[in-house]
C-alpha cells in the first residue's frame, strides 16, 4: 500500500515540485552571495532571475536562461542609447522607450519560440532600466552594467543547478509524450477503419493537435538538454509531419467508408478484409523493420486501386479506387512512425521509410495583425501612465511606470491576459506581506549569511513548491520576486519604512493599472479570436486556390498542414473560453485543412494537363476562391454550383486509361468529401 501511494501522480508531482524548490532555492543563495561578495549594488536581481529562469527541465532552463541574457544585453544597450539622447524632452523620451517596448512585444508575439523570449527581455530590461533611470540620466550606463552582472550571475547559478543537480531532462519529458501521442494516434486510425462518423473523428483529432503543440513545446528545448540525451532532430520532425498527416487521413478514410457502408456490391465487399488486416496490424504491438508486415499490406491495398478505377467518374468503384490509395498511405505513415519513435536516438539511415524523407517539422500560426494590436495596446499604456507621471510628478513615478512596462511585456502574450495578471497580484499581496515582515522584524535579527538562507527558506520554498505548479505559477511570481526586491536583500540592511511604504504603493498602483489598461487595450475576446482564426484559414485556402502555378517548395504540403493543426491546437483552448457555443469550429478547421490539401494537388495536377481540361480546373478553382471569399460561412447554393462543377468536370475525364486523368478524379474525390458534399454521392451511383 505504501508503495503504492508513493507512485501515485500526486506524489510524484509533489515529489517533483519540491525538488525543484529545493533547487531554485540553492540556486538563488548561490547567486546573491556570489552578488554580495563581488559587490553589486543590487545582489536581489540575481535572486529574481533564478526564480524568472528556473524551468522544470535543464533544458528549458538553459534555453530560457541565454535567451534571457541575450534580452536583457539587447535591453540594456537601447536604454543607454535612448535615455541620455532623448532625457532633454520627457515627452519625446517616453515615446521612444514605449515604441521600443510596443515592438519587443511585436517580434516576441511573431515569434511563438523560445526565442521569443530574447524579446520580451529587450522590452522588459528598458522598461525596467529606463524609466527609474530618467531621475538620474547620468548613472544609467552603470546601473545597466550591474543589471546586467546580477542577472548573468543569476541564470549562470539557476542553469547550473538545475542542469547538474537532479536533472530532469527535456528528452525523457518528450519520449514519454511521444509514446502517449504515437498511441492515441494509432486509435484514431482504428476508430477511422471501424467506421466511426467523421465529425467524430474530427473531434477525436483535435486532442492529437494539441499533443503535437505540446510536443513542439518540448522539443524546442532539446538542443539545450544534456548531452546524454541528444535527439535526431531530423527524425523528429520527420515524425512530425507523418503524425499530422494522419489527421485528416483519418477523417477522409472515415469519410469514404461511410459513404461506401450497407452496400451489397462485390468491390465493396472486398475491403472488409484489408480493413480487418490493418486494423489487427495497428492494434498489434510494434515489430521490427525486418518483420513488419506494413509493405504487405500497402500493396494489398494498392492492388485494388486499379481494378476500381475504372468505372463512371461518380461511381463507388472510383471511390473505393481512392480509398485504396489513403489505406496504402495510412500504413505507410503508421509503420514510418513506429520506425522513427524506436529509432529517436540513432544516426541510422532513413532507408526504411515509405514516405519522403525531406523534414518541414512544426508550422507556426503568425498574426501580425493581433500581434501589432497587442503591441499599439501595450505602448498606450505606457503613455498614459508616462502622462500621469510627467503631469503630476510623482516621485515613486518612474518605478510604477517600469513595473508597467514589465507587466505588459510579460503578461501580452495570452488573449486575456488580465485573469494571469490578477493571479500575480494574489501573490504580490502575499509577498509584499511578507517582504515587510522580513524587512522590520526578522532581518534586523540576522547576523549572518547562514541564518539568512535559514530564515528565508519557508517563504522560497513553499513560493517554489507553488511555482512548479502551472495552476499557482503566476502566484508564485508574485511572491519570490517581490520578497527579495523589497524584502532589502541588499548589501547594507537599510530599512525604511516611508520609503518601503511608498514603493508598496507604487507597485499596487503599477499592477492596478496594469489591469485596467491591458483590460481595455490588450484584450481579445475569446470569440473574437476564434473568428479572426477562422476567417485567416480560409483566406489561406483562397489563396492557394488562386495560384496559378503550384507551389515550387518540395514540402508546401506538409507546411500548409501543420500550419493548420497548429491552429486548430490555438482554437481549443479559446472555443473553451468564448461566451457562445461553437460546436462544430473545430470541424471547420479540419474541413479547411483537407479543402486547402486537396486544392494544391488538384493546382498541381493542372499543371500536367492543357486544353478544356486546365481551363475546366482553373473555373472550378475560381469558384472555389469565391466559395471562401468572405467572412461568413457559404449557403447551400454556392456549395451545389461546386458541387456540380466538380462532378462535369469528373464525368468530361473518366475516360480510362489515362493516368493523368485518374489522378485528378483521384484529387477531386478528395475535394468533394472536403467539401462535405462527398456522401451526396449515393444519390448519384451508377
């Protein structure tokens, strides 16, 4: 019984949450005595950035630590070049540093990286630099030197620690998500072959999106792990692109065999068998390339293919002539995945894949638009709080207007930003409470720098142990970052009580106005996101559907994929929080995904053809540019006038034989079930 209430989740994560206070906690001591012994003027710095820096795995905190330093280098020298030059004209001067910290915001918010992370420091070390700095203009290049040695004392400490003591490694976080990921993706393929309806398959993938999100999320940490644990990254993003094909491979195959179900005729009949095999194939623990039967059964589902293809243009047999082929692919990408999930770690040939081996990886969604909102909101901000200060010439001014800035470079990247905000202000309240206790009644007690880290220890690790949890993360921040600043974690105790009065204030004031300013100017409504979302996906499919040539990358396919995963990933967690209902949002991307797949095969495919037949093409591709131009969703008439291209043009190139001609009836059965006008086809049998 012990043993088993030792392996239970909640254990291990208390388990694990500790260790990494314990760790965090270290690494801070490390820094600030290191900060005290060289002699910075503020040794407290080194202390936040352990605490900004510490990530669960050594490899997240490597990567955040040097892009971390990098930010706050980059931070420190525009202050130094703006604030001297511009400090004659406060106005113009304000205007400048919020400009700078409004396009930090902009590239980091592009950058959906961990690189993203440099930019958010530009911003945040100018705003957190600059702003107290115009009090004093002419000790801004020292104050900027000494930030920037306690904050590379800090991130050396924190990576060192965390990387060397207990490591918890970003390889063995992603393996193990990966196993969970290849598993859920096999029974997404079984749930496809036995028949289950497409909007339930549509469903079904979504959580596979957010598997591959989360997978890229871990992954772009693995150049930083330790050495030990070094991934083929290559593999991996070949991997990549094999399991986010299987999404709408899925929900075509679910497709063709609903439209094909309860049917007596023969070439019917004869996919029972090859779906039973494969079937058993995926269910079946994983083989080894030499005895896995996948090449099998890839040409026993290619066999059929022939014998179906010829028959009239809209008949099953050309339906199940297309289903063979998606069949064959689908072997192919589940026996690629189970050779690149065991073979992750080694540099052997790629020799055994059935699909390409050029890599694309993880296509990122990028919205310069919303990104340059956030950024306009985040230097209004700015502004009217630099009115504020310069109008009423608060002296405790400039602190609250850096705290500002800090809050809308940290905090700009979510929607609504102002719930996280909030949680961070639940843990200011508790760590300014605390900070003030340290400061007049325990530390004035303190001799030494072992009784220091001893009377310091409850509040950093049970701050840490909160901080390891994404639920109180935020409110975590709010405590260990605030404790050491104005705790008096400096090199002379010199507590005052006006003077930490004035700044509580000024920091309730900073974060009071941090919410109402990013309420009002940095906030998306969830439903207003989904909208923009969707209204981009099938500005993309227009476009793609207007080209007059195909595009000339090896791997457009691939990226216009995961491009759309990635989106449908952003939509979840926003459909979840929007006011209305959007049942079938969802669908919606992966319709646009499959329509957008089979238009640029379909460009492709006219490329290889001249006469009617490509002016036939391009008609049908110039309705479908109509059939999404606009915001709204099409009626049913322009989906029937789509409808009945598609089939004239079908039925003008059934001839068979032709192999040119096969392809794209092959192509054009995929839009018609993207479309979701493909199970009319029973109507229209012969």
């Amino acid at each position: 019984m012990v043993a088993g209430c030792l392996r239970s989740p909640a254990i291990k994560a208390d388990a694990k949450a500790l260790v990494f206070s314990i760790k965090s906690f270290a690494a801070a001591m490390l820094a600030y005595y290191l900060s005290l012994r060289i002699g910075l003027s503020k040794p407290s710095w080194a202390i936040v950035t352990v605490y900004i820096v510490s990530q669960a795995s050594a490899g997240a905190s490597l990567s955040r630590g040097l892009y971390r330093l990098v930010g706050t280098m980059v931070g420190a020298i525009a202050t130094v070049l703006i604030v001297p030059n511009f400090v004659d004209d406060p106005i113009l001067c304000s205007i400048v540093l919020a400009c700078w910290i409004g396009f930090c915001l902009y590239l980091s918010l592009l950058d959906r990286t961990p690189r993203s992370y440099a930019f958010v420091l530009a911003g945040y070390t100018a705003s957190l630099i600059g702003f107290p700095g115009l009090l004093d203009p002419g000790t801004i290049f020292d104050v900027a030197l000494m930030r920037v040695q306690e904050i590379s004392i800090g991130i050396l400490c924190a990576v060192l620690l965390h990387r060397f003591i207990v490591p918890i490694s970003s390889g063995e976080q992603l393996t193990a998500k990966l196993k969970t990921t290849v598993k859920d993706a096999r029974q997404l393929a079984v749930d496809a072959l036995g028949g289950k309806a497409a909007t339930d398959i549509s469903r079904d993938s979504k959580w596979l999106a957010v598997d591959l999100l989360v997978l890229q999320g871990l992954a772009a940490h693995l150049p930083y792990d330790a050495a030990p644990f070094r991934l083929e990254r290559k593999k991996l993003r070949i991997l990549h692109d094999r399991l986010a094909r299987l999404l709408p491979l899925c929900a075509d195959i679910a497709d063709r065999l609903h439209a094909l179900k309860d049917d007596d005729e023969p070439i019917a009949a004869e996919l029972a068998d090859p779906l039973q095999e494969i079937a058993r194939w995926i269910e079946a623990p994983a083989l080894s390339n030499q005895h896995d039967p996948a090449r099998g059964l890839i040409e026993k589902a290619s066999s059929l293919k022939p014998c179906a293809e010829y028959g009239p243009a809209l008949s099953d047999r050309r339906i199940v002539a297309n289903l063979a082929g998606h069949l064959a692919e689908l072997v192919a990408l589940l026996s690629d995945c189970n050779g690149l999930q065991h073979n992750l770690m080694g540099a052997g040939s790629l020799s055994h894949l059935h699909g390409p081996h050029l890599a694309t990886g993880y296509a990122y969604h990028r919205d310069r638009w919303m990104a340059a909102r956030a950024a306009i909101g985040a230097m209004t901000a700015i502004l009217i709080g630099c009115a504020f200060w310069i109008w009423s010439a608060w002296s405790e001014g400039g602190m609250a207007l850096s705290i500002v800035g800090v809050c809308c470079t940290l905090f700009g990247n979510f929607d609504a930003p102002t719930p996280f905000l909030i949680r961070y202000i639940k843990g200011l309240v508790y760590g300014v409470a605390i900070s003030l206790l340290y400061s007049f009644v325990v530390l004035p007690q303190v001799a030494d720098f072992s009784t220091l880290m001893a009377v310091l220890a409850p509040a950093f690790l049970l701050a840490g142990s909160l901080q390891a949890r994404p639920p109180t993360t935020f409110m975590a921040l709010g405590i260990t970052l605030t404790i050491p600043i104005l705790g008096g974690l400096n090199p002379i105790y010199d507590a005052d009580f006006a003077q930490s009065l004035n700044a509580v204030l000024a920091v309730f004031a900073a974060t009071g106005f941090a919410v109402i300013s990013m309420t009002l100017f940095q906030t998306v409504a969830a439903d207003h996101a989904i909208k923009r979302l969707l209204q981009i996906s099938r500005r993309d499919v227009r476009r793609r559907a207007l080209r007059q040539k195909p595009d000339a990358r090896d791997n457009s396919a691939s990226n216009w994929t995961g491009l759309m995963i990635d989106r449908t990933a952003l939509l979840l967690p926003r459909v979840q929080g929007a006011k209305n209902s959007y049942t079938d949002v969802l669908d919606d991307t992966l319709h646009h995904l499959r329509i957008g797949h089979a238009v640029m095969q379909i460009v492709q495919a006219r490329a290889e053809l001249q006469g009617e037949t490509a002016a036939a093409i391009t008609a049908l591709l110039s309705e479908i540019a109509r059939y999404f131009d606009g915001r709204h969703r099409c009626d049913c008439r322009q989906a029937f006038d789509l409808e009945g291209q598609i089939d004239a043009l079908m039925a003008a190139n059934a001839e068979p034989g032709d192999e040119k001609q096969a392809l794209l009836i092959d192509h054009l059965i995929d839009l018609r079930f993207a479309l979701g006008i493909g199970l009319r086809m029973e109507a229209r049998r012969s």
